[in-house]
C-alpha cells in the first residue's frame, strides 16, 4: 500500500495552543481525510486539526487548514487526482510576502 500524498496548509490557521513539544521538536497534531470524490478544485479532501475526543463530542467545529491530493500509487491503496496542468496548488499575491517570523517553529 504505497502512495504519495500532495498538501498544503494554511500556516496561518494553526492554533498555536496546539502545538506541543515532543522529544525531536514542536507538533501540531492533524488528520487527513481522503474522500471518494474530487472537489472542484481536484483535491481528495482536506487537513484538519486534529480533535479531542470532548471536541467530537461537543461537535465543535474543525480548524481547516488546507487540502490532500494523491499524486501518485501503486494501485493497492488510492487511486492519484486526475493531473491538471493549468491549476495551481498555491496562489501567490505579489508584494504581500508571508510572515515568517511569527511562526513558532
């Protein structure tokens, strides 16, 4: 079962509560859904904060930060998004640079 997952997150999205240092650096703990369906942007399914059990519980909503794609399999697990040269997985507004110093890792 080997695949090649694409994603991207919108860094600016993480709760910074969330992050937790471990013994090799600082995490932020995720889940990734793959669903049976492409959106309309051909993503097989988003990336999400992961939730405590008493979040699922409360039904509080999910912290979204971005989208899955398959790019590639050996055909045992999923099959890769149909490729699309002309879209574009990130969108880059001239003169706005990311901030990268208020990260916390």
């Amino acid at each position: 079962m080997a695949s090649i997952i694409k994603a991207s997150i919108n860094l600016e999205a993480i709760p910074k509560e969330r992050i937790f240092v471990g013994k090799k650096g600082k995490y932020l703990p995720i889940t990734i859904t793959l669903n049976d369906e492409l959106d309309q942007f051909g993503n097989q399914g988003p990336v999400v904060v992961e939730q405590t059990k008493e979040e699922r519980d409360a039904k509080a909503p999910k912290t979204y930060l971005g989208n899955v794609k398959v790019v590639w399999s050996n055909g045992n697990n999923v099959d890769p998004a149909p490729r699309d040269t002309n879209m574009s997985s990130v969108t880059v507004t001239p003169g706005q640079p990311a901030p990268a110093d208020d990260l916390p890792f």
